[in-house]
C-alpha cells in the first residue's frame, strides 16, 4: 500500500476482505465497497469499482447524483439519520466540510477536513485488521467562538441490496443474548441502549445478510458500537434504494457541550464482513486476541464463592472450601460481594471499601495467604461505580450520588451510583481499591455493576453524567492496570451486561450471566461467542438444582455446557457428593488438557437441522485436532435425527473421531456403529475406539448422530491420523491399540 496521501480511491485489503474508500473532490470519504476481497487492483480498476457504486439521478430526486458519506451529510440530501445532529443556539446544524488529502498506511485512512462557516473541523479514521475487521470513528472539534451543542455524531456503512435480512440480539437479566430475525424493510430498524451500560438485552452486533444467512454460509455484514455506556446500533433502507448500518455513543442532552478548541470522539463503529455467523465471529476473536492485553496464559480454573455462600462469610469455612477446591485442581479462588463494612446483606456498605473487622479480625490477608499455600491464586470482589445509602460514603458525601432535579433516581437492588465524573469521588475510590491491593496479594478481580444509570445526572446542577460516567470507569481500569500490571479484570455486570469492545479492551473475562443453568447457557454461551472469544467468556458449573431458573441437571450437562469457555465453579463443593467430586476431576483434568486448543482454535457453531440438537466445536489453527459437543437440548420428533456434520476440518486429511466416555449421558441412549468399541485409555480422555475419515467426508457426508436423553451433552474429539492409520490424541498422547475402521 502506497503512502501516497493525494490518492482519490484507497484500497484496504486483509486477507478476506476489501474496503473501497472514495475521497474524491475532497468531499467526507465514502465507501465504494465493503466485503469479499476483490483480489489487487490497479487505479485503473479501482476507479470502476467507485464507477460501479456512484448513484444516478432518479425521477424527482435532486438534479445531480449525490454521495453517501460515512458520516452522512444532510447538505448532500441524505435523508436518512444524518451523521451529526446538533447547532451553536440554532445555526451550523448541517455542516458541509471540505476535506484535506489522506494519510494512508497499508492498513489505515485517516482524512481531515473543516467547514469553516460552521466552525467545525472533523477527522475520520479507518483501521482494517489483517483478519479483515473494519473499524471506523470520528472526532468532532469546535474551532470556533461560541458553544456547539453535539446532539448525536453517528457513522454510517453501506451495504448491498441483497441484504435484506436483519439478526440482532435481545434478552434480559438471567437469559441475555436472545437471537431474533426479521426482514429489512423502507425504514430503520433502531436499537437504543439507555441504561447507562451494554445491557442484557443489547443487540451485541447487528447483522444484515443475504436472507437465510446461518453459522456456515451466507453472506453478512455486522456492526458493533464499541462502547460501554449508552449506544445506538440501526440498519436503514431508504425508499432511494440505499442501505446501512451503523451506530455510534447515545448522547443525552446537553452531554457534550464543545467550547472552542474541544473535541468530541465517537466510540470506534466495528464492521464485519463474512460468508456465514463463523466467519463473522472469527474477526472479533482475532482481533481481541492480537491486543495487547489479551490473557497470554493458560486460563485459570475458578472457584468464585457466591452460590456457595453468598453473605454468610466466615473465614473458617472459606477456608474449608478452599482446600476442598484445592484438591481438586482449581488455580484460583475468588471471595464475592461481603467482605467489607457493613456488608451482611444487600442493603448497606457499598462504597465503604474496608474490611469488615468484625467479620474479618485478622483481615483478609490469613485467607489469601492459604488460598496461596494451596497453590491457587486469590481474587476479589469489588463494586467500585455503586453506593448504598446506608454507608458512611454515602452520609458523608451524599452529592457523590448521582441525580437529578433535586431527587435521587428511583433505586435498584437497594443502591444508587457514585459519580466517578466527580474527581474527589474518582480519588477516594482509587485509593481504597489501591489500598486493599496493595495490602493482600489479589491477583484478581471481579467488578460488578448491578443496576442501570437512570437519571444519571451530576449534582448539584444534575447535568446529564452517562457519558463523564463511562469515561471515568474506563480510566479507573486503567489506572489500577497501570499501577499493577500483573492484576486480571473480570467485567461482571449484572451478570451478562457490558460486554462490549469497549470494556474488553480493559478487561480479561466477562461473565457471561448471572444465570448458570445449562439449558440457558447453551443459548447464552453460543450468542455471546458472536463477539467474544471463549478464553474471555466466564462458564462455571454450578450446584444440581439451578439458584436462577430451579432446574436440575446431571453434572456431566452442567459440566459439558462449561467446558467451552472459561471454565469455573459457582458450587459450594463441600456439599458434593464423592462421586460428583470424583467426576469433577475428570472433567479438569480434560480442560487443563484442551484450554489450549479451546482458547486459540476457531469456533464452530452447526447450523440447527433439528431443534433437539446444538452442535459446537472448536477446530484448531493448524487443523490437526478439534472438540465437539453433541448438545440434545430437547427430545427429537424422530427416533434418529440423522447424520451431523463437522466442518471447519482440512478436507484433504483424514481424522479420527472418537466419543470420550467422561459425562457420558445417561437416562436411554443407543450408540450408532461408528462408534466402534470402548478403548483402553485411562482418565479424562477415555472413550471410544470411533472411525477414521477424511475431513472432507465428515464436513460433506457425515456420521449418524447417537440418541440421548434430553438435557445431555456427548464429548467428540478429533484427531488427524497420521500415514500409519492411528491417530494421535487431542494433547498427543496416543490411545492404545485402536483398530483402523471407515466412515
């Protein structure tokens, strides 16, 4: 890629998509084309790409072609939502800017222009990742006398009349991330997050693809706003025939006042382009794994204490549980929400960040030193962005509470919250995290935030505070990253809210919902896996019978439903019974023996051909070795559903694929012929001698799936088999004598 910053077209390549930037007659950049890679082009070639996308002049439409720039521009007749909405007391609400040369890299764009009858100058940015993930923004500045009110800054992706269906994501607290189709008509299909943060019901990426678009194939085009305050994502079709999605920050009113020489800058606006859901994932897990503070190491099994005892906090029976996970090879242990001031119940203490003495005499520092000793590392719990009234915090600074008019805003699970827009509030609640980090050795924590910015205003004018909020809660995480560099963050939000880009740059995990019922986690998992890679989403097996839903399920659903993200426990496993201890076992031993290939492979999603079964995999980069699992999350109307399939494997390398005996499901199964016969491994990894054949046979043709019981999950791995016919293990080691067989 030249250097060349008078170039009027750029060409963006990675190595499955291109981007087409237009910036002719120094006008705001607008993108000739935005998908499948169109393979090296010369300026000869790239000029009829911009040739093929210019609009013409239709019946009673404007009298010259107009332009779709990314940032959409009223005075160029869009009539759709404009770019930017606001004024200087009325006037300079439709800016037109004239935009300077280029500066270009092989791998950005980045254009300046003003329009100096506004007094506005904007800069607009485009990076493609080498995956092939766009990413764009804007930063508005005033550079003129007098006030400019900035209402909404919103950027805008074209995409192709063939894609006419839309799928976002709905849902709610204890079942997020709930897929919902519908067709793309004359008109926007608008999604407001007001809550203050990425709630459970946030669309997490809004697609718009060729109809009947699924895991595996058809082509889509995505968008995420990557931000973790309140947001907009929209997909709109004009009756011009044009079509976009986009988004960008949801401002409430009077947020950004610009004085001269201010600036605003949107949250970056991701676009992903693939053939089919996999595809799409692939690029956000690519490009959260190649940030800098993507977690380099193996993922630590977890045992976070809160269904085990929730406020009930003795400092002899944390310790018990400690030794009883401790044995069974848990890497770390994290005390919940009670450990400070006050904190016996939900109702008092948030904001009071010392440890409660009289529960803790000796401190925290006697468990932390035994959870150590046993070979774990210790983490914390922490609600830093919330207050109870009953706190000293609280009575002594009662305008650090947010609000407005006067009036504090209606409460959520008994608490309210404390403006870190406010410097003193922002330093007191730095130093108390800082204290307690530097008295224990925390080598984790987990931060919560249980409930929505409502009224969220600044006392004492009561201001509108979401966006000063966001902003301060992500330079809270850096501060306490910077100053221990070592510390891992969960983003743990009502459960399952903010997970966004925003927070995962900040963050190491998120905790996908409050909700560990399997059956829920089957859906929430896979949804949530859109964006986020399974290394970053927090899975635990919790106890038989389910605290959210009532449910109970056998340990080896709960378990298998886990394993495919970051696996812990939310379990009081001084309760579990031998043999659930001993399955327990088995089951760590095969995460600690696959995190690898499960935290750096690709994910596989089957697309649904019978309700009853959900098929997820993980293949890894050099297509040796895979995990599948088989999930019967209801009875079939048939006795045998069929063949499945596995996809993702090299077509032209044959594989081994074997069912593994550990949570086998119980409750009337019958096991077809491929199987073969029980083999002699020992431990986690014992199963079946299976059937060898080649990856393109088994993404084409298939094996017959076996029956189970609702409610059960089986556990396949695969392996290549090298030229002597056997097949290696998913970590190498060989299975004794397994006899050759075919598909």
């Amino acid at each position: 890629m030249s250097t060349d910053t008078r170039q009027p077209v750029v060409h963006l390549r990675s190595r499955a998509v291109s981007v087409v930037i237009d910036l002719h007659d120094g006008r705001l950049p607008s993108i000739a084309h935005w998908g499948a890679d169109l393979g090296p082009l010369d300026d000869a070639e790239l000029a009829d790409v911009v040739r093929g996308a210019e609009r013409f002049v239709t019946e009673n439409a404007p009298d010259r072609p107009t332009r779709l720039a990314v940032l959409p521009e009223q005075s160029e007749a869009w009539l759709g939502r404009p770019g930017i909405t606001g004024s200087r007391d009325g006037r300079d609400w439709s800016p037109l800017f004239t935009m300077e040369p280029a500066q270009v890299t092989p791998r950005t764009v980045t254009v300046d222009g003003e329009d100096a009858e506004a007094g506005l100058a904007i800069r607009i940015e485009f990076e493609l990742s080498e995956a092939g993930l766009l990413r764009v923004r804007a930063t508005l500045r005033n550079v003129a006398d007098g006030v400019y009110r900035l209402d909404d800054l919103h950027l805008a992706l074209p995409i192709p009349a063939r894609a006419r269906e839309v799928l976002d994501l709905a849902g709610r607290w204890g079942k997020e991330r709930t897929p919902q189709r519908s067709p793309l008509r004359v008109g926007a299909w608008v999604r407001e997050d007001r809550r203050g943060r990425t709630g459970p019901d946030a669309p997490l990426v809004l697609n718009v693809g060729v109809p009947g678009f699924g895991f595996a194939t058809g082509e889509v085009w995505g968008v995420h706003v990557g931000w973790s305050g309140n947001q907009r994502h929209l997909a709109e079709r004009l009756s011009t025939g044009d079509q976009v999605i986009g988004g960008g920050e949801l401002l409430l009113p009077d947020e950004i006042r610009l004085a001269r020489g201010d600036a605003y800058t949107s949250p970056w606006v991701y676009g992903a382009h693939g053939d089919g859901l996999d595809a799409q994932a692939a690029l956000f897990h690519e490009h959260l794994r190649a940030q800098p503070g993507h977690p380099a190491r193996d993922r630590p099994l977890t045992l976070n204490v809160w269904e085990a005892v929730y406020f009930d906090h003795d400092a002899e029976a944390l310790m018990q549980l400690a030794e009883v996970a401790s044995s069974l090879g848990i890497e770390r242990f994290v005390l919940d929400d009670g450990w400070f001031r006050g904190r016996r119940h939900d109702r008092a203490g948030l904001g009071d960040w010392f440890v409660d003495e009289e529960v803790w005499p000796d401190g925290l520092q006697p468990l932390a030193d035994r959870v150590r000793s046993l070979g774990m590392e210790f983490g914390l719990w922490f609600e830093p962005e919330m207050v109870n009234l009953d706190s000293d915090l609280a009575r002594e600074h009662p305008d650090w509470i947010m609000q407005t008019g006067g009036r504090l805003p209606i409460p959520a699970r008994n608490q309210q919250v404390l403006d870190l827009g406010r410097p003193e509030a922002f330093a007191a609640v730095l130093e108390r995290m800082t204290a307690i980090l530097t008295e224990v050795d925390i080598a984790y924590i987990k931060w919560d935030q249980n409930r929505d910015l409502v009224d969220a205003g600044s006392a004492p004018d009561g201001r509108a505070g979401v966006h000063r909020q966001t902003a301060a809660v992500y330079r809270l995480m850096d501060e306490l990253t910077r100053r221990f560099p070592e510390l891992e963050i969960e983003s743990c939000s009502s459960g399952g809210s903010r997970v966004d880009l925003g927070v995962l740059e900040r963050t190491h995990r998120v905790w996908a919902s409050d909700c560990s019922d399997p059956l829920e986690r089957q859906q929430i998992n896979r949804w949530t896996a859109q964006l986020v890679p399974l290394e970053r989403l927090g899975a635990h097996i919790a106890s038989g019978r389910s605290h959210t839903t009532g449910r109970s399920h056998e340990l080896s659903f709960r378990a298998a439903t886990a394993l495919f993200g970051h696996l812990g426990v939310e379990w009081d496993l001084r309760q579990a019974s031998p043999a659930e201890l001993e399955e327990l076992r088995g089951w760590f031993g095969l995460y600690r023996r696959t995190r690898d290939l499960l935290h750096t492979g690709r994910l596989v999603r089957e697309d649904v051909f019978d309700d009853a079964l959900q098929i997820t995999g993980v293949v890894a980069e050099d297509r040796s070795r895979a995990l599948f699992s088989l999930t019967f999350l209801s009875r079939s109307d048939v006795a045998r559903i069929g063949r499945f399939t596995l996809r993702g494997l090299d077509p032209e390398r044959r594989y081994r694929v074997r069912p593994l005996r550990i949570g086998e499901p119980s409750g009337g199964r019958a096991v077809p012929a491929w199987f073969g016969e029980e083999d002699e491994v020992d431990g986690p990894l014992a199963g079946w001698t299976g059937v060898v054949a080649s990856g393109a046979v088994l993404s084409h043709s298939g094996l017959q799936t076996p029956s189970s019981a609702p409610e059960r999950a089986w556990i396949v791995e695969v392996s290549a088999v090298g030229e002597d016919g056997d097949a290696g293990s998913i970590v190498g080691c060989r299975p004794r004598d397994l006899p050759r067989s075919s598909a």
